[in-house]
C-alpha cells in the first residue's frame, strides 16, 4: 500500500495531515490485535485438551484466533506441533499451519505444512480461548 506524502506542497515531503493519516491507519492495526503471551503449557479445565504457545492472537481483521509460535497441543492421547493453529469465525474451521506433526495415540506420526483438524479438537480449542477471555463468536 502506498500512502501519498506530499500532497500539501510542503518543502519538507511530510505534511501534518498526512502524518495523522499514517498514524491513524497504524493504530488501528494496533487497536484490532488483542495478543495474550502464554509460556508455559496451561490444561483447559474440563477437558482432555492441554495447550502450549508463545502467543494467543486475536485479529479482529481477518477474523481469526490464533495461537502462534512452537503450539502444542495434546488432545485423548494425541500430539499436534505446528508453528500457527487458527481458528477461522467465519468459516468455524480449525487449522494447523507451518512444520505440522501430528502424533496419533498409537504412535503413528504424520507431517505436513497444512492440516485441516476436526470439530471436536476445534470446540475444545473454541472453549479454551473463550476461558482467556477472547471472543470466539461471530
């Protein structure tokens, strides 16, 4: 994207409107971010799901919760490792994204770059980020 600068003439290239207009358009990139940093692994209560990330996202721009950074998730005896898992609002989909290894409970071990995981993972996932407060619903 590219942000005129020098639409007022002034000797300098930067007039004080266009300075707001790019510091306005940065906080709000700012404002639509909520970002919760978890290091150590937590157990959602009430479930057999345990999480560990370096951070929790919730971007309000492209609708999503996302939990990024080395992301652990340990579910009925399965092991997920992946560098993103999102969960899209729109579509209500859970996604891993990025070095994906999944560990089923008999030890069988598959990899990938993309893993589209199924609904209960995805509402045990959905509850445990409503319990941090973050807003998962439409």
């Amino acid at each position: 994207m590219e942000i005129p600068v020098a639409q007022c003439g002034m000797s300098l290239g930067v007039c004080a409107v266009c300075l707001h207009r790019l510091l306005a358009v940065i906080m709000l990139c700012l404002l639509s971010t909520r970002v919760v940093h978890l290091p150590t692994p937590v157990l959602a209560q009430g479930s057999m799901l345990e999480i560990s990330m370096e951070e929790l996202v919730e971007d309000s721009w492209s609708n999503r919760v996302v939990a990024r950074g080395n992301v652990e998730i340990r579910y009925y005896g399965e092991i997920l490792l992946a560098d993103e898992v999102a969960y899209d609002r729109s579509t209500r989909k859970l996604t891993a994204d990025g070095n994906v290894s999944l560990t089923e409970a008999d030890g069988k071990v598959s990899r990938t770059d993309h893993l589209l995981l199924n609904d209960d993972l995805r509402d045990a996932f959905v509850n445990y980020v409503r319990r941090q407060r973050m807003r998962v619903d439409r």
